[in-house]
C-alpha cells in the first residue's frame, strides 16, 4: 500500500516537471515564432518604405524618360511605367499607414512616424501628395506638351530626390528603430523565459528528478535485495527441502511437462539426466501395491475442483533397491471452467519417522506409566493428542477415549487433588512452565493409585497449550514415604507419637490454648523399677509391658488428646482444653494423671509369664494456658515434676511446683560446677593416716576434697551421691586414682618408707565400670607403683549386687597384689557367709561403731563380733573415727590392726603428710637422687 503511494507520487512528480518543461519549451516557440513574425512584419515594412524611396526616384526617372524622348512608343512605355509607380507609391503607402492582415504587414505607429507622416509643414503625408499629383499632371501630359520646362515634371525632378527622399529615409530609419526596439523586447522575453526555463529545470532536479533519482536508486537497490532474498529463499528452500527430505513436482495439465526439484529426484533415487520425469514415469516407481491407491488420488486431485490438500502414504521402489514410504500433500489448480490446469505436490521420505515411531509405540507400550501430549484449548477443553497404551493401566481408559476429550481422565483425579491439579496445569500453562505433580487417580478396578507426571509445555497458534510429557506411578514410593513419615513420628513399638510428633503438637496445643483460654496440662511418667524388669526378664517381656502401658494410658484419655512416648520407659500426655479456671484444670489433670496411675498399677500378663506382673509410675504433671513458656520449658517442668515424685518415693503424681524447681536448678548447676571442677583442677585429696596400735604409721586413706571458688570447701558427702547418680564420679575416681598412685611413687622414689600403703576409696558405680581393672592397672604401671602399695576401699553396697561378678574383679586386683578393705563395716548387714565368700584384706569399722563402742554396750557386742569375725577369715582390721584415748586403747585391746581417726591425725594435704611420713622415718635416705626426686613432684604437686 506505501509503496503503492509512493508510485503514485513519483508519477505525479514525474508529470508536474514534464508539464512545466513542455510549457516553458512551448512558450519559448510561441516566443521565436512571435519574433520570427515581427521581424518579418518589420523586414516588409522597411522593405515597404525603401521601396517607396526607389519608386520615388523610378517615377523621377521615367518622368524624365517622357519628357526627353521622342519615340511615342517609348514615350508611352515610359508613361505605363510612370502610371504604375504611381500606383505602386499610393499602394505602398496605404500599407504602411494603414497596414494589411491579410499581407501580414502590422499598422505600425509611434509618435515619431505620426509627426513624420502628419506634419503639415515637412510631413511625408502632404509631400508625397504634392509629388504624386506632379506625377499625375506629368503623367496625363502628352508627348508633344511634355517638355523639360513642364513645371509638374521639373518638380519631380527636383522634389522628388531632394525633399522627398530624405523624408522617405526617416521613415525608414523610424520603422527600422521601432522594429529594433520591438525585437529587442521580445529578445529580452525570450531571455526571462529562457531564464525560468533554467530556474524550472534546476527546482525539478532538485525537487523533482534528484528525488526521483533517489527513489529509483532505492527502488533498484530494494528490488536488486529482492531479488537477492529471493534467491536466498529460493537457496534456503532448496537446503529445507534438503534438510527436511521435501521434495515437489508440479505437473502441466497442458504441455503434460513435469518439475521436480532437486530433492524429489533425491527421495527417488534418479539423477536428473538419467531419465526424464513424467507422470507415468512417477507412478511407475510406486510400488505395484500402492499404485492403484496412488493413480485414484491423482484422479480425486484433478476430477474435484474444491478437493483442497489432498494426503497420501505410498511406497516406492528406488533403481538401488531400497523401499521407502513416501508421504504426499498433493493440490489441484482448475481453470473457472473446471478444467486442470496443474498438479503440484510434496513428498517427503518417512521411511525412518515411521520406524522410529514403530519403535517410540512399542517403547511407550513397553515402560511402565505412560506418555503423553496433552491439550489445553482456548476455550478450556482438553485433549489427549496423543498417549500411550499405559494410559490403560494408570487410568483404566483407552486412548481412544481421551483424544478429542480429556474429560474422562479428568473425573478419574481423586477429588482432594482435583484443585491443586488443576492450579498446577494453569499454572504451566501461564508461566509455560515444565508441570510436575503428583497426585491421586481413582482407578475403577485398582483403586486409589498414586502417579507422578512431568511435562514440559509449548503455545500453540491459537494460544492454546501442549504438553509433552511423561507419567508414571508411584504408588509403591508413596506408602514407603508413608511408612517413613509413620516413623518418622511415631514409635513404631507402640504406635504412639514419638518426640517429634509430640513436639509438633504440643506446641499445636500451646497456641490452641492460648486462642481458646482454656489450661492444659502435660502429663510426664517414667515406669518404676522398669529397667530390672528389661534385665532379668528379657527384652521382650519389657516391649510387651510398653506395648500395654501405651494402651492403657490410651485407654484412659480422650482421643483427641495425644499420647507419646519418649524412648524407653517415658510416658507423655498433652491433655487438651480442661478449664478456662487454673484449680480446676489443676484438678482434672491430678484426677486424670491419678487415673493412668491406677491403671498401670493393675497386674499385667507379660508373653505368657506364669505369674502376672505388678508394676507402678511416676507422673509429673505441667500445666499451661498460652505460648509463653514453650514445648522445651514444659517438658522440663513436667520432667521436674517426674523427678520429684521419683525422689519422693516413686508411683506418685506429682504437680511441677517453682519451689521444687529451685532444687533441681541448684542440683543442677552442682552437677555443671562438678564436671567444671575436674577440668579446672578444684579437686584435691587429703590424706588420713592410720597408725598401728604402737603409734607407728602404716598408711594412709585418700579423702577427696572440693575446693569450689563459689562454695567455698564442699564436703564429700554433698558431692559424692550426687557424682555417683550422674556418672561423673567414674572421671572424678579416676582423677583419684590416679592422683593417689602419683603421689605413692612420689613417697615411694623418697625412699622414706617402703612400706607404705594408700587406700583409695572406690564408689559403686566405679567399681561396676568395665573398665574399672584396666584404669586400676593403668594407674599403676603410668605411675610405676607396686600394686601392694594399694589398697581399695569398697562399700557393701559395691559388692553385694551381683556378688560373683564383685568376686571375680576381687580376685583379680588382689591376683596382682592389691589390698581390698571392706569400709564401713558394721553398718550394713553382712553376714559371715557372704563375707566368706569374698575375697578381701581388711575390714573397716565404721566410725560410728567406734564412736560409742565405750559406752555403749551394744556397740561393743557389735564389734567384737566384727572383730572376731575379721581374725576367723584372717583380715586385717582397721578402725576408723578414732577420737579419744579410751577407745584407742579399747581398740588395741580387742586386737584391732590399724587406727585412724582425728585423736591420731587428721585429713591433711599431700605435703603435711609427706613430711609426716618424714618425721616418722628413723633415718632418711641420703640418695641425692630421692630428694631431687621429691622436691621435683613437691614443686608438680
Ligand atoms: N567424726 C569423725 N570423722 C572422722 C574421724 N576420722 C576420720 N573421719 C572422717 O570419716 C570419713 C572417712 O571416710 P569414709 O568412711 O571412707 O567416708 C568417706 C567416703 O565414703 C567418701 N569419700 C571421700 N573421698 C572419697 C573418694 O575419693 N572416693 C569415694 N568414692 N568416696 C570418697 O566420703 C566419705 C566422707 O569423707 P570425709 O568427709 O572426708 O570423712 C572422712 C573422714 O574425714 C574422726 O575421728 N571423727
């Protein structure tokens, strides 16, 4: 269309500067024609007027050839031509006053030739009448009057040349002024249109033929690019056809001639010169099968006017051999009359599409899940363009039923996954965005069935949407990720929440109760004795026990509210919206937490076990009404509460109290500053020495000491139960130890006494350590102390639990010469028969049995029987908490071996009781070598 105007325009231009040219080219010719005339007109009036000059003088002479002749015919001759210029003169002269059109002569007038022609006195008018009229009397004389004297013809003579002509000459010097002037104006015309010419033909070469220039410069240039991209086309075409495998023909109806291009002899497998192309020799490379099919597509093609794109599949056979299938669009063209005018179509070899498709189909038949293209229409309909048979399997549909209407596969999505199903697909569709979901079909002989689906989308023309994509089932990984999320948060023993799914809602519960105002309350319980059940009736019996307890708690609670448990033997329940009243809710969580006591304190038959089983809980109980404290907060608080009803006596509930709370904070922190106080060398050991009833020293027993910097000295029996509960004094007896070996080779290098024993005192737990013979070894062989140097200090308690495994580490340590001395004795129950039994070195009585052994008889007795007991077994007896004189002698008395008690010395540091152990020694070693050794571990102590 823009160029369409742009044509038109130049045209216009075009013909404007040819206009103006013709117009300025025809002025300039009327011009030259005006001044071509005018001189003319000019030439003839000059002429005109010098003829008039040679007329006079004609008629002067021919006058004077009248008057001087005497021959009458010359005389008459002379007369004819007198007559004749008159005439000619009279003539004349009318034209140029008067001019003629019709002999082209302009009248012609100025002012001059008005005062030439016209002055009375000297004017041509009035002269050439007086000469003419003289020449009229000359004329009518005859021969005979007519002499030289004639007044009329002298006059001519003499007028005529001397007045006459001159007046004549002016007339013509004025026609040929005024003929002049006029050329000259018309000259100078002729000059302001030559001039506009020029100026005309520079405005159309700028204006006009340079744009003009331009245009057509471009025009070449667009047309030559033209033809340039249309050779590209016509390259990129023949490449496309190459690379695509497109091939054409078209075929003339009239001249019956056949094209085909490059590729199509390509497809064929013939060269362009081997033979000519034509119809027949087209079809005869269809194979024999497919040529009927093939020649009635052709006659479809040329019998049907309206028949449009026609299709069609055929195999050919090329001169090499190979078969290939052909697919061919083929368009008819058909005069207004109906008659075909040509043939043209594509072909294109899908010989290997089509494998490649057999193999896609059998591949799609054969992977599990199935694939698809997937439309989304403008309008909102689906379809399936295409899917594979597994679609049968995943969504029990053929694929015939979802290839114009995905509908059908659409009521197959389980209905809680319909909108987000939905939303993805929108969603991908927006953004084009790969889709992947996973989500529920309902399969009408499968069941609920679980696919995965990834598909990756392009916009169609119409700005609909296809995918291409890819689903698969994944039923089976579903119920794993179930069953993992089940573990995740459940005990898988008991089936009840575990700790994390607790946490979730317990914190659920803490904002729940917060928005509705109403308490809650979290119920903690341990099992009481349950750790012996697991060890003396097996693992299973003590599965069986969690198992029935998680029931009854159960059993016991609302459904909404959640039971967990946290791992062993710990119970939990979050009891949900009691009271919007603190006492009340107190209440019912007491009255509940009483409830699940009484339940589990029922008997239970554990796997068959002859004789039910008894056992009973421990319950703290938290209360909570808003987010403040926190899951961690309460379940410490609940925990605190658990404690408290352990400690105070077990198959208790207990309600968390902020005093109780106090105590178990300053426990804790004991138990922190403990741990700290091994790290930052705050311990320390004292010793005691014990003397033989002649006051000689003997040993000495090793007193752990607690110098903490915020409590100040910190008696063992405040930190010893509480290490012994939390493990610490395995670390703590090993510092002992070690720390008492240390200081026996210290003793032992000074060569002061070679006798000398320390005891150490060992606690239960340690003693229970397996490792405990190797760290007692360790000490020993790091310290290059000799094992009878000593002595371990067990309690009943250490050895009476499991007696022969106790018998069995005796022996052993006694095996590489350690002494074993039973402390505190008197106070628990030993008897003779288990004291048999072990393998010891002393008995130790214990202080309080010294303290009133004076006075008190029954202590006495007590004693004695100890004692006695000691000497049956061969023992060593050492008796400690000795404070007075009395009961020294009393004890040496009764035949105890050692003594030791404040009346003696008391606990003391390392360096008071070495230089004890010096002043007790007679003569001390002169080794050089024992006292640099000493002063060395005095300065290490
Ligand atoms: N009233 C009175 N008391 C006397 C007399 N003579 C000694 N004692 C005290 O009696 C305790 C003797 O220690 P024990 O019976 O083994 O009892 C020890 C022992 O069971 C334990 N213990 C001390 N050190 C350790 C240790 O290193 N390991 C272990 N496991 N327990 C230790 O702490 C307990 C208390 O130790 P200590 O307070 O040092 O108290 C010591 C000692 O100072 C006396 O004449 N009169």
């Amino acid at each position: 269309m823009i160029k369409m105007t742009t044509a038109r325009s130049l045209r216009v231009r075009y013909l404007i500067g040819l206009s103006a040219i013709a117009l300025l080219v025809t002025t300039s010719f009327v011009t030259m024609q005006h001044v071509v005339s005018q001189q003319r007109n000019f030439a003839q009036i000059v002429n005109l007027a010098g003829q008039q000059r040679g007329l006079v003088n004609r008629l002067a002479y021919f006058a004077s050839q009248m008057a001087t002749t005497e021959n009458q015919t010359d005389f008459d001759q002379a007369r004819a031509q007198v007559g004749r210029t008159i005439n000619r003169i009279e003539d004349n002269h009318r034209l140029l006053r008067e001019g003629s059109p019709e002999a082209g002569i302009p009248r012609i007038t100025s002012p001059t030739l008005t005062t030439i022609y016209e002055d009375p006195m000297v004017g041509v008018d009035k002269a050439l009448d007086s000469f003419l009229e003289r020449a009229r009397r000359v004329y009518a004389t005859e021969m005979e009057a007519l002499t030289p004297n004639n007044a009329a013809y002298i006059f001519l003579n003499v007028y005529g040349p001397y007045a006459l002509e001159p007046m004549l000459d002016a007339v013509v010097d004025e026609y040929q002024r005024i003929g002049r002037q006029s050329i000259l104006r018309i000259e100078r015309f002729e000059l302001g249109i030559w001039l506009a010419a020029l100026l005309t033909l520079l405005l159309e070469l700028i204006l006009i033929f340079r744009p003009l220039e331009k245009r057509v410069t471009e025009s070449i240039g667009s047309l030559e690019g033209a033809v340039a991209q249309l050779e590209e086309t016509r390259g990129r075409l023949v490449s496309a056809q190459e690379l695509a495998a497109v091939g054409d023909w078209q075929w003339n109806a009239q001249t019956q001639e056949l094209s085909c291009s490059e590729q199509t002899h390509e497809i064929l497998g013939i060269t362009a010169d081997s033979f000519e192309l034509s119809l027949e020799t087209l079809e005869h490379r269809v194979r024999p099968e497919d040529r009927e099919h093939w020649k009635a597509h052709l006659e479809q093609a040329s019998a049907q006017t309206n028949a449009g794109r026609l299709e069609l599949e055929y195999r050919i056979q090329r001169p090499d051999g190979r078969e290939r299938v052909i697919h061919q669009f083929m368009v008819a063209q058909h005069d207004p009359d109906g008659a075909l005018i040509s043939l043209s179509a594509t072909l294109q070899d899908i010989s290997e599409r089509l494998e490649l498709s057999t193999r896609l189909k059998k591949l799609s038949e054969h992977i599990p899940g199935f694939i698809f293209q997937y439309e989304l229409r403008p309008d909102g309909s689906t379809r399936f363009p295409y899917v594979s048979q597994g679609i049968i399997d995943l969504y029990g549909l053929w694929p015939e039923q979802v290839h114009e209407d995905g509908a059908a596969a659409f009521t197959r999505i389980h209905r809680e996954d319909v909108e987000h199903h939905t939303n993805g697909i929108y969603a991908s569709a927006r953004a084009l965005r790969v889709w992947n979901d996973q989500y529920r079909v309902q399969h009408p002989e499968r069941g609920e069935i679980w696919l995965e689906g990834n598909a990756t989308p392009e916009r169609l023309h119409d700005g609909g949407t296809l995918w291409h994509g890819y689903l698969w089932e994944i039923t089976d990984r579903k119920r794993s990720e179930d069953q993992i999320r089940k573990l995740a948060l459940y005990d898988p023993l008991t089936g009840l929440a575990n700790r994390r799914l607790l946490r979730d809602r317990l914190e659920h519960a803490l904002a729940t109760s917060q928005r509705s105002q109403r308490h809650g309350a979290l119920l903690m319980m341990d099992l009481d004795n349950f750790k012996t059940l697991n060890d003396t009736q097996g693992h299973d019996v003590g599965d069986a026990l969690l198992v029935e307890v998680g029931r009854r708690v159960s059993n016991e609670v609302r459904a909404a509210d959640t039971v967990a448990r946290l791992g062993g033997d710990e119970f939990v329940v979050i009891l949900e919206a009691l009271d919007p009243d603190r006492a009340s809710s107190q209440l019912k969580a007491m009255q509940l937490a009483t409830a699940i006591q009484q339940a589990l304190h029922q008997p239970y038959r554990l796997m068959d076990r002859g004789c039910p089983y008894q056992t009973s809980v421990s319950i703290g109980v938290s209360l909570f009404n808003d987010l403040s404290l926190g899951a961690d907060e309460l379940l410490r608080r609940a925990d605190i509460g658990m404690f408290e009803a352990k400690e105070s006596g077990r198959n208790r509930v207990c309600l968390f109290s902020e005093q109780r709370e106090a105590e178990v904070h300053s426990r804790t922190s004991l138990i922190q500053e403990l741990a700290d106080a091994i790290q930052q060398g705050q311990l320390m050991l004292y010793y005691q020495p014990q003397f033989r009833p002649d006051g000689s020293l003997h040993g000495a027993e090793a007193l752990l000491r607690w110098h903490s910097p915020s409590r100040g000295m910190v008696p063992p029996g405040d930190f010893i139960p509480l290490a012994e509960e939390t493990g610490l004094i395995l670390a703590i007896g090993h510092w002992v130890l070690n720390t008492a070996c240390r200081h026996l080779n210290q003793i032992q290098r000074s060569g002061l006494h070679d006798q000398f024993s320390l005891s150490v005192n060992i606690s239960p737990r340690q003693f229970a350590d397996s490792d405990f013979l190797d760290k007692v070894e360790q000490a020993l062989t790091s310290h290059a102390v000799p094992a009878q140097r000593l002595k371990l200090e067990l309690t009943e308690s250490s050895l009476f639990h499991d007696m022969d495994h106790a018998i069995e580490i005796l022996e052993q340590l006694r095996k590489q010469g350690i002494g074993i001395e039973l402390d505190d004795f008197g106070t628990g129950y030993s008897s003779l028969s288990y004291l048999k039994r072990l393998p010891l070195d002393a008995l130790k009585l214990d202080g309080s049995l010294v303290a009133d052994v004076v006075s008190d008889a029954r202590d006495l007795a007590i004693l004695r029987a100890a004692i006695a007991m000691a000497k049956t077994l061969s023992l060593t007896v050492i008796a400690e908490g000795v404070e007075t004189n009395e009961q020294r002698a009393f004890l040496a008395s009764e035949g105890c071996d050692l003594l030791q008690g404040y009346l003696l010395a008391r606990p003391m540091p390392f360096d008071k009781l070495y230089a004890l152990i010096e002043q007790a020694t007679p003569q001390r070693s002169q080794d050089p070598t024992s006292e640099l050794a000493h002063q060395l571990s005095q300065r290490r102590a």
